[in-house]
C-alpha cells in the first residue's frame, strides 16, 4: 500500500468516527428516553431514528449501498434475518436497510462500549459466545422476542469470517429458533464489506457494499430434523451469490 492511500485511510477513519459517536451521542436522548419510560412503543419509534441514523452514517462514511431483490423486502412481517458475516461494517449495513424493528444477537464485550454498549443493552440480545450458560440465556431470550412479535438479526456464522472460504460453519441458533416458533428465514449476502473494513481492523475506506435479499423461506411446515437442512439451504443461497464476486474464495 502506497503512503498516499496509507495516509487516506487514516484520515478517512478519523473522519468516520467523529460522524458515528457524533450522531449516536446525538440520539441518545432519543434511545434513552423510551427505556426510561419502559415503553416499548416509543422504542419502536426510537429504532427507526437509529435506522435512519444509520443511513446517514453510511452516506457520510462515502459508502454507496446497493440492494438487489428490493421488492422482496417486506415491512410488516416477523423474519430471523441470517446474513453472511465478514466486517464490523455488516451490522450498521444490514441494520439500517431492513425495513422493520430487528433485535440482533451481539457480543456481551460491547457493553462496555459508550453509548453502543447501551444500545446493545436495552434493544438488542448479547451474549457470551465462549460462555454456555449465556448462549443458553440468550436462546431463551430470542424465543420470548419472537413470542412477542419481534423479527431477529442473526449471523450463522457467529463472527466474523477471517477465513478464505466463502462461508465458516453455521451455527443453528437461528434455525433452532425459527422451526419450532414457525418464523421465516430471510438469508441476506452481503458483498463488500470485507474490503471497506477488515476484520480485525478499525479502518475504513469509502467504497461500494452490495445486499442480496432473498425470498423468505417458509418453516411453518418443518420440524427439529429439518433444521440441519435448512441450515445447508440458506448455506447455499449465500455461496451462489459470493461466488459471483468471489469465484475463487477470498483472497
């Protein structure tokens, strides 16, 4: 890498996180405000501000979103979204482009992150990946979300893909969730955000993210033993698309 384009994505990184602790500090008030008063309808409006919020960062970041299949996109249903996962970029990407309140299952170590740590805190679902007693918590927490009426963000994969391979192993926490409540999977690939921000790296480049949305898949028919192969079905959707963009694995 030259010191030019070194030193570009330095800056560029900077600039990145002034615009997103500015605009997160900035909604604060607004995040906060609905958990103070314990009401869950204002925390639905409060979502969508993030939402929105998002949208904003992403613009001001210089990355430009594509999303193909849009009409697919449905904003009154209940969907567990399970999108591929390569960056710390694909939560604010997937976040911000799905029409309806999501409730993502995150890491526990951001809670101690200012302001995201309450965000992840009061709207979302962490967890303590190493830990089973905390997966176990968490699977019992997703289960009275959908009971509710909430729609799921949920990476198979767990974290992030450092890998060559397209896809690591799936976890089936989503799937094992989806079956016996009879909620619909929505696989998302995302392409891109792999090279705007590495994983296990803070910098960020501005560039071009692409989202597949897919068909949901319907479960309402499907029980325990079905869940292995509706794991390797949503497996195969995601393959198909990466491989367009990345014939040969990662590089």
């Amino acid at each position: 890498m030259k010191l030019a384009e070194k030193l570009f994505i330095y800056l560029w990184t900077f600039w990145a996180g002034i615009v997103f602790f500015t605009l997160l500090t900035l909604c604060l008030p607004i995040i906060a405000i609905p958990v103070w008063l314990r009401n869950e309808k204002l925390k639905v409006s409060a979502w969508q501000v993030v939402r929105y919020a998002g949208k904003l960062i992403l613009f001001l970041w210089g990355i430009k979103l594509e999303i193909r299949n849009k009409h697919l996109m449905d904003a009154n249903g209940q969907y567990i979204y399970t999108p591929n996962h390569r960056s710390y970029l694909d939560a604010v990407v997937v976040g911000s482009s799905i029409p309806n309140q999501i409730k993502y299952l995150g890491k526990a170590e951001i809670l101690n992150w200012p302001v995201l740590g309450f965000i992840v805190k009061h709207y979302h679902i962490p967890v303590q990946r190493n830990n089973a007693g905390s997966r176990h918590l968490s699977l019992g927490q997703m289960n009275e979300l959908v009971k509710s009426g909430a729609s799921l963000g949920i990476f198979p994969e767990g974290t992030c893909n450092t890998t060559k391979n397209l896809l690591k192993e799936f976890h089936e926490g989503a799937f094992k969730i989806a079956v016996p409540n009879k909620i619909p999977i929505v696989p998302i690939t995302v392409v891109g955000t792999g090279e705007l921000m590495p994983r296990n790296s803070i910098l960020l480049k501005p560039g071009k993210v692409i989202l597949y949305w897919h068909k949901s898949i319907e479960t309402s028919t499907l029980n325990e033993s079905d869940i292995p192969q509706l794991s390797t079905q949503v497996q195969k959707i995601l393959i198909a698309d990466l491989k367009q963009h990345y014939p040969n694995g990662y590089a």
